[in-house]
C-alpha cells in the first residue's frame, strides 16, 4: 500500500504499467484523475471521484495516471490518496 498526498498540480503516479490498481480517495474533497501522455493543463476530459471513494485505474504503456485536487476553499487543505495493486 501506497500513499500520494494530492495538490493543484497534476501529478503522475508512480505505477508499473498494464495493471490494474485500486485508489482510494482519503479526502473531504472531489479529486481528479486522468490518463494521458503528459500532464493535463486542465480537468475537462478527467474524472471526478467523490470523498471517501474508491475507483480501479488500469496504466496502459506510454502514458501515466495523473491525479489532482482543486484548492476551492483557498485552504490548502489538501487530502491523499491510498494506492495498492487490485487483487
């Protein structure tokens, strides 16, 4: 099990590529997570995944999960992510 505390920044997770992983959103706020080749400089193809939940995420070759969260409140108060290998 692995931890990756989110910012506005979106930032690659660090995952072996064709495998199948569970994340789990350990946050009080909506984060976003894409794939793609680069870094997303907005979130208008990513998806939305709620407080408290979870979402299977597959790393296909040549490109890279990218995850992030919105500062809305202006607190900073941002939340992590728990990451494993799906059984």
């Amino acid at each position: 099990m692995a931890t990756q505390t989110l910012n506005s920044t979106p930032t690659a997770l660090s995952l072996t590529a064709d495998t199948w992983y569970t994340i789990q959103c350990r946050s009080t706020k909506n984060f976003y997570i894409q794939t793609a080749t680069s870094a997303p400089s907005n979130d208008d193809s990513a998806f939305v995944i709620s407080p408290y939940s979870m979402i299977q995420a597959k790393r296909g070759s040549g490109e890279q999960i990218y995850v992030w969260q919105n500062d809305v409140r202006g607190d900073r108060g941002y939340g992590f992510l728990v990451v494993e290998p799906s059984a």
